[in-house]
C-alpha cells in the first residue's frame, strides 16, 4: 500500500511592503541649506529698496522720476543675462560660476551701501543684476543634480520656490525696518556677511557638475537672446512709467521682438545652439515655463496692486504694508513645504492645476474690498490662500520645466526657469499698473475711491489670467507619470 501523497505546503502569501521614503543625507542637507541661502538673499534683494526708494532718492539726489532706475537697472541685468548665464554654468562649471557670482554680489552690495552718487548705486544695482544672473541659474542647476529626479529633488525645489517667494515678501518687511531703525544704506550692506558666509563654505561643501564635453558658445544665439530680453525687460519698464504708445517703448518693444524671433532662427541653424530647438519644442518647457510666468507675474503685480490699496486708500505706511505682506510670506512657506509632497503625489498637472484655481479664487474675493480699515482682514485671509495656492503653481512650474533632461542640461533648463521667474517679476507690475492706471484716468479720479476701482480692475484682470494659465497649462501638460 503506498502512502499517500502530500501535497506541497505553498508559503503564506506576504504583504507587499512599501519601500521606506527617501531621505537626504547629511551632506545632502547642508548642500541644501546652503543653497536655499543664497537663493533666499537673492529674493530680498528684489523688494528690499522698495519701501525705502523715496529715502534713497532723497539721500544721493536722485530726481523723483529717475527713482524707477535703481529697480529698473537690477531687473535689466538680472533677466536680459540669465539664460547667458545658465548657459555658462553649463560651461565653465556651475559650482564655479555660482561663487563668483556671490562674491561679485557681496561686493556690489557693499558698493550700494557706501555709494555717494547716484552713479555709484546704479553701477552696484546693476552689478547686483549681473550676480543674480549668475547666482540664480547655477544655485538651481547645483541644487536639481544634487537630488535625483524624484521625491527628494521635488522637496528640494518645493522648499527653494517657498524661500524665494518668502524672501520677495521678507525684503519689504527687511527694507522697511532697516531704513526705519538704521539706515537704507543696510539694505545693500546686510547682504555682505552673508554672501562672504556663502563663498567660504561653497568650496567645502558643493561638490561640481558640468558636461563631459565642452561645446563652444554660441556667441550670435547668446547675443541675439541677451539684446531681445534687454529691449523687452526695458520697454515694459518704460510702459509702466510713460504709457504703452510712447516712440520709446514702441521701439524697444518691438526691436525686442525681433532678436528674441531671429534668436529663434540663429538656433536652428547653430552647430552647438545655446537653447537647443529640441529643448524648447518639449511640452513640459513651454507649458512649464508659461505656467511660472503667469504665476510670477501675477503674484508679484498684486503684491504692487496691494501696496497702493494699503497705503492710499487705507493710509497705511510703508512699514506697516510691509508688515501686511507677512501673512503672504506665510502662505507662501506653506505652499512651497507642501508642493513637493502634493507633486509626488497627485502628479505635476494636477499640482499645478489645483494651485491656480486656488489661487485665482483668493485674488478674485479681493474685488470686494472697501474703503474701511475693517477690509485688512479680508486682504490678509486672501493672501494667505492665495500664496500658498501661487507656490503650488511654482513648485509644480519648476519641477516640470526641469524634469526629463540629463544632468548636462540642467544649466539650461534652471536658466530658462530663472529667466522665466525674473522677466515675470518684471512684467507683471508695469502691465498691472497700466491698469489700474486706465481705469483712474477714465474716472478723472486719483483719490481713494479712485484707486480703489483701478485696483479692483486689475485684480479681477489678475484671477482671470492666473485661471486661464492654470486651466491651458493642465489640458496641455502631460502628468509626471505619463512621462
């Protein structure tokens, strides 16, 4: 009699087990800190003299209406140069580009706080552009090949996004402390221990990346791209300033455009182009890009917008609007802590989707402000939302227009992003102004009740473009997942 046969035993099925999240090593984290620094005072120096331009203009002899220069000198050199700049990080090494750059920032800084002309402080306002171009593209590109594509690298651009919105919010706040207690000179001179900080650590503790190969640079593509955006950043500043019909802003407009369309031509014929064709016909870099312009451009402008409400219908004073932006600052490190968290987890489309629409429906509530003191706590509830909906959108902005390019390519793709973020700093306010402008001039009112209807024009303008960018960016945009 055989025995029975027996079945084989089969093992007790085992739950699948998820792998642990990834987490930044402690060299990782010092490289991070080090960088969200640098970035951090970079986003200061946008808004930090803004508070304090009547006290500078009045200490070095500016006139009234050449005030506009010692922003419009920074902003010129910092967008009509950054994609040069990225472009060179690619080159000569990004670890190195980015500590010349701060050490050319620390310097030109101490230059502003010990100008006696106004000569001297549009030279170091302009040399402060210059270190931004430089700063800006090569931190980022440092910082995207520092994590790897993913959840790490997602937190790391989640957490520059919110510093860099912080530090444009903590600028007037700064600005106007410091020329209300000491002096406006330490606007530019509160920059210097920093980035002295920032060049003795760098060496140490960033480690380089650059191509294997050196290609040449393409000096007609770097020279058509640098003129078109020198022209454009100074014909929207001149709009803001002397309308949009003007000869000048006409010309420089238009003359822009032209070198920014043969720019366009000079790369595709170029043995080694600066932007690749290639590049700029992938859909995560245009959209990704167009979803950072209009989120730059409309937060910074209703930053502006609000400043006028603040102070001429409410009668606030510079320190005190400051100190209303704060809560923006707030929303803003929110979004930015939370964006790569909700960007792994619902994908760059939906990250940013979501983010507009929050956005937009925060910064279209502020219609219904008044003239009553008692609005501030609508102005604040609206901001706070609406930042942390804006650094979705960025976070989401960054993530897709860096994503899916080698390392090698980085410089580029954080050159374009930077130069995406400074000509929207750039425009968003001369078209906003425009605005609201218009619509006073149609009243023949420029009292209160009448900057009150140009605000509220230009607000409204601001949530329908915020909405109408989020909404074409999530039905051209393909998920992180889709590839």
């Amino acid at each position: 009699m055989s025995a029975p046969s027996r079945t084989p035993s089969r093992p007790a099925p085992t739950a699948s087990v998820p792998p642990p999240p990834a987490r930044m090593t402690g060299r990782q984290k010092l490289v991070l800190a080090l960088l969200l620094g640098a970035q951090f005072m970079i986003a200061v120096d946008f808004s930090i003299l803004n508070v304090a331009l009547p006290v500078v203009g009045e200490g070095l002899g500016f006139a009234l209406q050449d005030l506009q220069w010692i922003a419009t000198a920074f902003a010129l050199a910092a967008a009509g140069f950054t994609l040069l700049f990225g472009r060179v990080a690619d080159l000569v090494g990004r670890k190195r580009l980015f500590i010349a750059g701060m050490a050319v920032l620390g310097l030109s800084s101490l230059l502003g706080g010990l100008a006696t002309s106004p000569e001297t402080l549009l030279t170091a306002r302009v040399l402060q552009g210059l270190a931004t171009a430089a700063v800006t593209p090569a931190g980022l590109a440092l910082l995207t090949t520092a994590f790897k594509e993913g959840p790490l690298r997602e937190r790391a651009l989640g957490l520059n996004g919110a510093l860099m919105s912080a530090g444009f919010t903590a600028g007037a706040i700064l600005g106007g402390l410091l020329t209300d207690l000491l002096s406006w000179r330490w606007a530019f001179l509160v920059n210097v221990p920093v980035a002295a900080l920032v060049v003795a650590l760098a060496p140490a503790v960033i480690a380089d990346s650059r191509p294997a190969e050196r290609p040449r640079l393409d000096v007609p593509g770097a020279a058509a791209v640098t003129g078109g955006l020198l022209l454009l950043v100074y014909g929207l500043t001149q709009a803001g300033t002397t309308g949009w019909t003007t000869p000048a802003t006409l010309a420089a407009l238009l003359a822009g455009l032209a070198l920014l369309v043969a720019f366009w031509f000079v790369e595709k014929r170029a043995t080694a182009p600066l932007v690749p064709v290639r590049i700029l016909k992938r859909r995560s870099v245009i959209w990704g890009n167009a979803t950072g312009l209009i989120a730059f451009v409309t937060e910074t402008s209703l930053v502006f917008l609000l400043t006028l409400y603040l102070q001429e219908v409410l009668g606030y004073t510079p320190l005190a609007t400051g100190l209303a932006f704060g809560v923006l600052g707030i929303g803003t490190v929110i979004g930015g802590t939370l964006g790569g968290r909700v960007v792994g987890r619902f994908g760059n489309r939906r990250t940013i989707v979501a983010g507009g629409v929050v956005q937009a429906l925060a910064t279209l509530s502020l219609v219904a402000l008044g003239t009553s003191g008692a609005w501030i706590w609508l102005l604040l509830a609206a901001t706070f939302i609406g930042g942390i909906g804006n650094m979705l959108m960025i976070v989401g902005f960054m993530v897709t227009a860096t994503s899916g390019l080698p390392d090698e390519e980085q410089g580029l793709a954080t050159g374009l992003a930077t130069m995406t973020q400074q000509v929207g700093i750039t425009l968003g306010i001369p078209v906003m102004s425009a605005l609201a402008t218009a619509r006073m001039t149609a009243l023949g009112d420029t009292g209160p009740d009448g900057v009150l209807s140009g605000v509220s024009v230009a607000v409204l303008v601001n949530s329908a473009l915020v909405l109408a960018g989020a909404l074409l960016a999530g039905t051209f945009l393909r998920t992180r997942r889709e590839g």
